[in-house]
C-alpha cells in the first residue's frame, strides 16, 4: 500500500501538474518561445508552461530522451518517498 501511495503521490505531482499547466495556456510560437494566451494568466504559471512547451521541444528533437530521464527521476523519488515512508507495526 505504501508504495501505491507514494507512486500516486509522485506521478499525479510530476505528470499531473505539468499537463495541467499546458492545457492552460495555448498559442506557443516556436520562435519566440512564449504563449499567446492563458486561461488563468499569470507571470508565473505563463513562465511554467514556456518552460515545458520548450522541455517538448527539446525532447521531440532528442528521441524523447529527456521525457525518458524524467520518468527515471519520477520513478527513483517514488521509491525513496516508499523508503522514507514509515512502515506499520506489525
């Protein structure tokens, strides 16, 4: 059960939130690498969904290598939040 929680933890933060930030902004132009617009605008959630359009971008030119090392990173921070978890009685 603990490491259910911690992989829901960790990929709902680390998938979840990204793909949120994207579907939130729209319009993003390759050569100037911003968006155009914003449901809920802000300086810092338009600068998030920047960085990760351009993460994509990058990715999509790398074989999807970088997608890959930050699933590797997602998956290896699940196992240590199940690790620093601490376990039931028995």
């Amino acid at each position: 059960m603990r490491t259910l929680i911690a992989f829901a933890i960790v990929f709902g933060a680390g998938i979840g939130l990204p793909v949120l930030a994207l579907f939130n902004c729209s319009g993003w132009n390759e050569g100037s690498m911003q968006v155009a617009t914003c449901i809920v605008d802000t300086p810092a959630l338009r600068d998030w969904a920047e960085i990760l359009y351009g993460f994509l971008l990058l990715a999509s030119f790398l074989a999807g290598i970088p997608l890959l090392i930050y699933l590797v990173i997602l998956i290896v921070l699940a196992l240590f939040i199940r690790w620093a978890l601490p376990k039931k009685p028995r």
